[in-house]
C-alpha cells in the first residue's frame, strides 16, 4: 500500500495536544468522573487509551467486552477530550500465550520468555499476527467513527524491551528475507565473506539466526539480522496500520518512537518515519549526569529530522521521576514546563506524558504521573496545570516549522554496524562521538538537523558527521557533491570505513571518504585506557591553542588536504591529526582523534569560520533559542536553564505571550524560565 499523505495533526484536534497516557480500567468508574472535572481544570486536550488493553477488550478468544471502552470514549468526547486510541498489540492476553506459547520471543542463548509483562512478543509468529491484525480489526469496526477518536496508536514502542526474537519461526521468516535481499545462498555468501572461517553455505535452509557462538559470530550476519528484525516488526505496524486506513480512512496512524539514542538502538527510524501518518516520540530524561536538557533537544531534534521537518508530537515523557533507572530524582521545579516547551520549539505540537493518574499497582507505581499519589494539593498537579494554562496561550503556533541551521549525518544501521564485536577499540561508540558534536553545536545555539547519509545536504552550510562507520560509495559521493558545491563538512575517525555488508572498502581507510577528505589513512593507533596524544599547529598553518586527544588516533597520509594540527606525539607523531581539504567550493576537516576539553569547539570554530556562520555571541550558555515560522508567524522560544536571570537581544519586536507583555530591545527571561515572543512583521 502506497504511504498515505503525512498528517499534520491528530484528527479535529485544533489546539496542541496537552495529555497522557490514561488507563482507566485500574480504576473504578466512579474516580472517571472525577479524572474528567480535574482533566478540564488542568486543560487537558487528548489523552492515550487502551494500550495494553487486550486481556479486557477480548476476555475470551473470540468475545469481546467493549462496554467500558464505550462509556470511556463517550465520556471523553462529552468532556471535549481527543482520543489517541491504542491497538493492544504490545500485550496479548494470557489465553493466547497458553494456545500459542510460540510466540513467546526467544532470546538469542535460547531462552524462551515468559507471560506476565509485557512485549513479549515474536514479530513473526503467524499465530501473534493473526491476532494481532484481528482485534484492530475489532476495534477499527467498532470506533472507527467514533467522534473522541483523533488518532490511532499502534502498539506502544515497537524495539523495547524485546526487538529481536531467534526462534525458529524467525529463522524460516529470516530466510525468506535474505532471499528477498540477496537472492540466493551464493549472494548471501559473498555478501557475508563465509569464506571466512569456513562458514560457507550449501543452502538457504543451512542459515539460522545469529544465535551464541563460542566465539564472534559473522559480523555481515549479525548486522543483517539487526535489518530482518526492524523490517519484521515494521511489517507488523504497516498491516495494522492498512486495516486501520481501510476501515476508518482520515483518521492518522502513528506509533510511538523513541528516538533517544540511548533508549531504543534497534529501530531504524529513518524507514519508521516514512510510514506513520504522524510521527509520535517518547522521551524520558536519562539523569546519568550528562546535561539532559542538552540530550532532550537532541531527541527531539532527531524526531523532527524523522518526521522531514513537520510538526510532530511528544507523545510522552514525564512529570517528575520516572522508576526504572538506578536512582530516580523528582524533577527540579520549572523543569517539566522546560523540557515540555523544548520538545514544542524543536517542533512538537503539544506535550503529554505518560500518565495521566499515577497508579497504585502494577511495575509502574512509583512513576511519576500528572496526578500523583499526593493528589492536587502537590507541585506537580500545579506545575501540570500551570503547563496547560500555558500551552493554551501557544496554540498559534501549530503547524509551524523549526528552523535548523546546521545538520549533522546520522545512521542507525552504521551505528549497528560499528556496535558489533571485535573494532578496534571498544572504547568508540558513535553515539558518544554524536553526543559531543552535538553538545558542541548547541553550545554555539546552533538548531541541527539530522539527515541521512543519501539526503540532500545542500541547504546547510555546516553537516558534520560524529561517525559514519558504514558508508556506501553513494553516500561517499553524495558527502563528496556537498563539498564541491560549497558546503563545510567535518568528518571524525572511523568514518568511511565498510559498506552495506560489513566489508571493508577496498584501498586505504577510509575507502567511501577518501576523495572528499583529500588523504588516507595508513594504520588506525586507538589508545590504551586513559592515555592521550598531543595536537599543535604546525609550521605553516594557522596558529591555534595545543590540544589534547584521547581514545583514538590515526597514521594520516594527506593527499590534498591541509594539516591544522598534527600529533606531536603517540604513534603518529609528526603526522596530521586534523585537517582540511578545500574541494571544489567548499571544504572537508577531518578529526582523526576524539579531542579533550573544548578541542572539538576549537575545531568547529573553524569550520564555522569557513561555512560563515556567524558566532552569536549575545547569547548566553545554557539559554537555548529556537524559532519557529511558518504561515502563523514566527515564534522565538527561549528557555533559561539556569539558576541565573538573562538577557536574550531580540531581532525584532514582539509579543511575549506567556506573560502577554511587549517584547523589544532585549528580553528578560527569568532563572528556570520560558519565554515565547510572537515576532511582529
Ligand atoms: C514508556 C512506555 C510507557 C511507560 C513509560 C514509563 O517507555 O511506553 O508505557 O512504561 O515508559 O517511563
């Protein structure tokens, strides 16, 4: 079925959403009267329900109760609340599992899971999918016009906690795949190098799962069963997601991403993102002492990259602690209101959490909810409802675009690749060189993009790519066509190095960049733990501070590009560390080492230089300013993540409208707080 047209908003929803995930059913009815008065009082606009429903929808295979689900959606529609109504696919009663314990998924040591949580599931399981595709079948008849209802939730964060299953029927599913991939059993071959170790096969039915092995299994295996398992899931969405548009057509579909990097690494967005009507993301603060607004705006960031620029929405994130890290801070006051308003500057219209009532049973029970345990008379019940006071006054700015200025190359199939076993330094992980590129460009109060290695890069002065592992000739032209044309590219180690099947490019590191970077590189030099190399200006080139790198080096040979620093010691001594390759109308850095302290920024900084992006230097650390424009205006959020009072200069005059006063010359914008001026023009 051909992708339906990108929905810009849930279904008759005409304010941003403003809501959670609301779960009735552990509740008695009685309490549904009251969830309504306080959902008004705090300006609830939609609200998630019957995600992990299936056990009550279908107490008995083949009989259905929707009585409930009636009066919950006729309550919800007399209330003028939007329903974001789940398929429970996430969550198959028990009597299925008792009639079809295949389907339970197995892990990858041969351990079947058990019943009694959720998302257990094998993706390709007949059995699961029969049913799966029968209850939304149920629920589309049955609600499909339903008037609550402004948008379908497939299954809840399809990826986690189980993404991959290794039983046997995924190993007959696995190799009519690879069929559809490769071909044959002699493809498979040359594209896995069974030459290797003897793992040659004589036919498909002789390939299983990348299941243990006494030592490192094929890595092209390993990477192509990381593809089959996002593809299986993904075909479970799209034939929810067609018996939903051929039942109750107008009404989006979407599924709940979670495009954190450290959330869900097994889904391939950028494949997700073209088949939901809307794109949905969940977001939830990972408090390991990194700066989380920082890896918020990332996230949302790369949702928005997902959704090709569009207004998305945040489906949920949460009020205060959440219950399933080591240790579980409350949020400090004034931060839900800044992680919700971030996520609506970087594009989302609306915010929502999970839940709405805090429950008192079940694994979740210490989760914070927008109705605690302490009930209103709390922080968080008013710092909820001051939230929808204020998302109430930004409804203008739904279907506006954020504006991005620079962007930075993302894959997750790179990023899989270069997970796997045996690197040459397992200290190197691409999200962490991700996350430093981007901190850096955010501390510079630069809005990126993400993009795919293929995409047209052209409208951006600056794309940087942290670590592009996996690169296929194609994207090593298509880097290669940006630099010509006139952009700034800053390329870090490891980059360029296998193609699609894990293989090494043939020739020199890094074979898919080496005409684009202008050198090659001889000998990867990781450093042992803790060890480090010094970088210098050498002779010749522009002067700039020493500095340090660590975990990684390089043996570069430069073949046009110009050394900005190099090694003054470690193994490549005397030999470029960072360089630059002017290419046609633009240039190429390369950062053959992961810079210490402000390194990279100092590296930036020149990148900066040759993209001329201006420094804004007006603004101060730690505020974030993002704009958002389009036919309604263009809208400039600042959100202050200090403990301190700051000055933000203005471009030109405005509204403020959380306080509606006059905004000119320099907004204030008070410790911890948000400002949203509706520029005058
Ligand atoms: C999400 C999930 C929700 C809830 C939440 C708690 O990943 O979709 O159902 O479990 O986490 O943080």
């Amino acid at each position: 079925m051909p992708h339906t047209p990108r929905a810009t908003a849930p279904q008759g929803l005409h304010q941003l959403a403003f809501g959670g995930d609301y779960n009735p059913e552990q509740w008695p009815e009685e309490v549904w009267q009251e969830d309504m008065r306080l959902m008004r009082e705090a300006g609830v606009t939609m609200v998630s329900v019957g995600i992990f429903s299936w056990a009550l929808l279908e107490p008995e295979p083949g009989t259905y109760d929707f009585g409930w689900l009636d009066r919950l959606l006729d309550l919800l529609h007399a209330n003028g609340i939007r329903a974001d109504l789940g398929t429970p696919t996430v969550a198959p009663p028990a009597w299925f599992y008792r009639a079809h314990p295949e389907a339970l998924p197995v892990s990858r040591e041969g351990v079947r899971y058990a019943f009694g949580s959720r998302g257990a599931i094998c993706h390709s399981n007949p059995d699961y999918r029969a049913a799966a595709a029968n209850i939304t079948e149920q629920l589309v008849r049955r609600y499909g016009s339903h008037p609550a209802l402004a948008l379908w939730h497939v299954h809840n964060e399809y990826g986690v906690p189980v993404s991959a299953c290794y039983c046997d029927n995924c190993a007959a599913h696995f190799r009519r795949w690879l069929t559809a991939r490769h071909g044959d059993v002699e493809a498979v071959n040359a594209a896995w190098g069974t030459a290797f170790w003897g793992q040659r096969y004589r036919g498909l039915d002789e390939i299983d799962p990348p299941r243990t092995t006494p030592t490192v299994g094929n890595p092209a295996q390993q990477l192509d069963y990381a593809r089959f398992a996002d593809a299986t899931m993904r075909e479970n969405f799209c034939a929810e997601r067609d018996i939903l548009h051929r039942l109750a057509p107008g009404i989006p579909v979407t599924t709940n991403f979670m495009t954190a990097l450290s959330q869900c690494d097994s889904v391939d967005y950028w494949a997700w993102g073209r088949e939901v009507d809307l794109v949905t993301n969940d977001h939830y603060l990972i408090t390991d002492g990194r700066r989380t607004h920082v890896n918020l705006a990332m996230a949302a960031d790369l949702t928005r990259s997902v959704a090709g620029g569009a207004p998305w929405l945040l489906l949920e994130h949460s009020a205060g602690g959440v219950n399933w890290q080591p240790r579980n801070p409350a949020k400090r006051p004034g931060e839900m209101a800044r992680n919700s308003l971030a996520h609506v500057a970087r594009g989302s219209d609306g915010a929502m959490f999970f839940q709405w009532r805090q429950s008192l049973r079940g694994a979740e029970k210490f989760h914070s909810a927008m109705l605690p345990h302490a009930g209103t008379d709390s922080r968080i019940w008013r710092e909820v409802t001051r939230l929808g006071a204020d998302l109430g006054l930004l409804n203008g700015i739904r279907t506006t675009r954020t504006v991005a200025d620079v962007a930075m190359v993302w894959d997750w199939q790179s990023w899989w690749a270069q997970s796997l076993e045996w690197r040459p330094s397992q200290d190197h992980d691409a999200r962490e060189r991700a996350d430093a590129f981007y901190a850096s460009l955010f501390d510079r109060h630069l809005t990126v993009d993400f993009a795919h290695p293929d995409a047209d890069l052209s409208g951006y002065p600056l794309v940087v790519v942290p670590a592009l592992y996996l690169a296929t000739e194609e994207s090593g032209r298509n880097l290669r066509r940006y630099v010509e044309g006139g952009g700034t590219l800053v390329v870090s180690y490891f980059s360029g190095i296998v193609d699609a099947h894990d293989a090494v490019h043939p020739g020199p590191y890094p074979g898919a960049l080496r005409d684009v970077l202008g050198l090659t590189v001889e000998e990867f030099s990781p450093l042992a733990e803790g060890g480090t190399v010094r970088l210098v200006t050498p002779e010749g080139a522009p002067e700039g501070p020493e500095l340090t790198g660590d975990l990684w080096s390089d043996v570069v040979i430069p073949r046009g590009a110009e050394t900005m620093w190099s090694y003054a010691d470690g193994i490549p001594a005397g030999r470029p560390a960072v360089t630059r390759h002017r290419l046609g109308e633009g240039t190429a850095w390369y950062v053959s080492t992961r810079p210490t302290g402000a390194g990279l920024d100092a590296v930036l900084d020149r990148a900066c230089e040759d993209a001329r992006i201006a420094p804004r230097t007006g603004l101060p650390y730690d505020v974030e300013v993002v704009t958002r424009t389009g036919d309604a205006g263009t809208y400039l959020f600042v959100i202050n993540h200090t403990g301190g009072d700051a000055k933000v200069p203005l471009d030109a005059p405005g509204t403020e409208l959380l306080t509606g006063e006059p905004a000119t010359g320099h907004l204030a914008v008070p410790a911890g707080a948000v400002r949203v001026v509706r520029l005058d023009s």
